[in-house]
C-alpha cells in the first residue's frame, strides 16, 4: 500500500492505472477506521482492480469546533488495519492539497440537503459534497464505496455525482453492527462504559418500530412509542427519529414505498445517527 500525500502524486499512479485499463475503486474516509469502513473496502477490492481509501478529517464539515477537536486522528492504526486488505493507495492529503490558500468554491446539493442532519448541523453537508467532489475529481475513480449508516450522505452524494457528469458511481453498503446491534462508528469511542451499554437501546426502538409499522401500526405511533423507550433507555435527545422515503427522503406516513426510519440522538454528549430500511 503507498502512503500518497498529494494530488499530483495521486494523478501520476491513477495515470498508470487508466493506461493499464484498470478499474479504479475510492472509499473516502475521515479515518478512526471500524469493520464498517473495512466492509467498504473489501466492497471496493470486489468491484474494482485498483483501491484508494482516503483519510481527510474534513474542516469544512464540521458545524461544531469543539466536534472537530475531538475527532479521533488514527493515521498509524488506520494504515495497520488496512494492510491486509490489499489496498493499493492510502491518500492522505495534507490540508493545502485539498484547500490551497485562495480557496473560494462551494458545493452546495440543494433538497436532500434541507431537513434531517442538514437542519441540525447548518453547513455540514455542504463540507461534505465539497471534500467528496475534490476526492473523486482527484482520484478520477470509476466507482466508490460509501456505508448506508450515513443514508442521507449516500443519496447526496449520488445527486452530486450524477447533477456534476463526475463519472464515478457511488455504491451503498449495509451498516456494519456491533454485536449488540450499536452501528459502527468512529464516534463509538468517545462513548463511556455506561452510555455504551445504553447505546443498543437506540436500534432495538428502531427495530421493534419497523415491525410494528410493517405490521400496520401508524407510523406517528410506532415512532412515539420508539421516542419513549430511546428516553427511558438513558438517552439525552432525539434530535429526530423520522420515516422517509429511501429514494429521496420526503416525509412518509405509511410504508407505500421503500422507506428509512432515520434517528440521530444524544448519548452522554455523543451525537449518534442511524437508520434501518422499513
Ligand atoms: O462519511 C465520512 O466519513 C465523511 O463524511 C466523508 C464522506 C469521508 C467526507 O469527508
């Protein structure tokens, strides 16, 4: 696996690659690397002849400071964990490689965008559509990997690709879950002994709600009832606890089509997301 630092040294191996006719896969991560970015990686080693994974904690999408400063940075543990996977370049740019001084372009996906994660972290997706344009304009990857866990990110990023005529197709993996059903993430660390034993509670409400809405129940119902035991489990706030379409997100009442119920709440100040197909 080559240690890549910058986009020309990342051009000149993708180069390589494309007069080879290699397939070239991506999965961009923020690294504190979990079994759910593994899962993408071993998706992309699938799909693709060529793997890049991308480690690039993102200023720009970060609405809270104080979230950005307590990000896990795990460059040496997360190069560890991808070393027997075969991949064939780590990127890791440094800031000037993804926002040089001068820097003055938004990528803002207009929608998809408003409600859900974007009502409660005002700018985050646009930092999110802008690192992932540069990533897949740096990498020029035929395909990328990306986890279903963050749904609305997945659909965004889709939008953007499409609306840009970036020809890199973006592929949705399942969540990838602790054995108690907690879904995999980098924030799960920063979760004490007592919170993370609380913190399945979440799933299990989403669970019993998704069966009890395919059985019938109305979803304002299931959902109130999934509220109450997400409280009494120990959990701070539920920012949101919704059903929405799986295309594009519109609020739904019933199950007529393929649907998300999609959550994010507080845990002993750890903001956690989630969501499960209904
Ligand atoms: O999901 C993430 O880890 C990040 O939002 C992403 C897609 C790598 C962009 O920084």
């Amino acid at each position: 696996m080559k240690l890549v630092r910058s986009k020309d040294d990342l051009r000149t191996l993708r180069r390589k690659w494309i007069f080879a006719g290699e397939k070239v896969a991506v999965v961009p991560t923020m690294g504190a690397l979990h079994a759910g970015h593994l899962s993408l990686v071993e998706a992309a080693k699938k799909g693709a002849d060529r793997v890049i994974v991308t480690i690039f904690v993102n200023p720009k999408q970060f609405n809270n400071p104080d979230d950005l400063d307590k990000y896990p940075r795990t460059e040496h543990e997360d190069a560890e964990k991808l070393a027997p996977y075969g991949v064939d370049a780590l990127y890791v740019p440094t800031p000037d490689q993804i926002y040089p001084d001068g820097f003055a372009t938004n990528v803002s996906v207009s929608g998809l965008t408003e409600d859900l994660e974007g009502a409660h972290r005002p700018g985050h997706f646009d930092g999110v559509a802008t690192v992932v344009s540069k990533l897949f304009l740096q990498s020029r990857a035929d395909v990328a990997f990306f986890g279903e866990k963050d749904y609305q990110q997945l659909l965004i990023v889709r939008r953007l690709s499409e609306d840009l005529d970036i020809e890199t197709e973006v592929v949705g993996c399942p969540t990838v879950r602790e054995a108690d059903g907690l879904a995999m993430s980098s924030r799960n660390v920063q979760l004490g002994g007592e919170a993370r034993a609380i913190a399945p509670a979440l799933y299990r409400a989403m669970e019993t709600a998704a069966d009890a809405i395919r059985g019938g129940v109305a979803a304002t119902v299931a959902i109130k009832q999934a509220k109450e035991e997400v409280l009494a489990a120990g959990y701070g706030e539920i920012e949101y606890l919704e059903l929405r379409s799986a295309k594009d997100l519109r609020p739904l009442e019933t199950p007529a089509e393929p649907a998300r119920l999609l959550v994010a709440a507080m845990l002993d100040g750890v903001r956690l997301i989630d969501n499960i197909a209904v």
